[in-house]
C-alpha cells in the first residue's frame, strides 16, 4: 500500500467518523426549523411569478393564510382535547 492510498484511506475513514458523530437530533431539528421558517414566511413562494419575479399580494396573501391555517389548527386541537374532557 504506498502513500498515497494511505492518506484516501486515512480521509474517508475522518469523513465517516465526522458524518456518523454528527448529532442526528440537533441537524434534523435545525432543519425542520429552518423549512418552518421558511415556509410560513413564503420564501418558497418568491420568485414563482411569471418572469421570476415575486409578487407582494401573492406573499402576504401565502403569509395570511398560513397563519390563519396555524390558528384553524390550533383551534380544532383545543376543541377536540375540551370533547375529550382533558382541558
């Protein structure tokens, strides 16, 4: 085995180790928070209009009911844990 197979071997062996002591919590939630984030304040929405431009209405409009879809989710788990007498 010369050198250089050596050092590719030593490498990919420090990779592994890197990818398989990353805590698999913490990255997941991190982005799951980032989508979330980036969801509800319509970033995916920007730059689908016609000409690869962003159009305000449509944002605000995608902002609104995404909140409003939060709130109705919030609502209906209230009610539903009031009918099963837990609240």
């Amino acid at each position: 085995m010369n050198e250089e197979e050596r050092q590719r071997e030593a490498r990919e062996a420090l990779e592994r180790v890197s990818r398989e002591s990353e805590t698999a919590g913490s990255s997941s939630l991190a982005r799951m928070s980032r989508r979330a984030q980036d969801h509800f304040s319509a970033r995916d929405a920007e730059g689908t209009s016609e000409g690869g431009g962003t159009d305000p209405i449509e944002l605000w409009g995608r902002r609104i009911g995404r909140s409003l879809s939060v709130i109705g989710f919030i609502v209906l788990v209230l009610w539903l844990l009031l009918q099963l007498g837990i609240v």
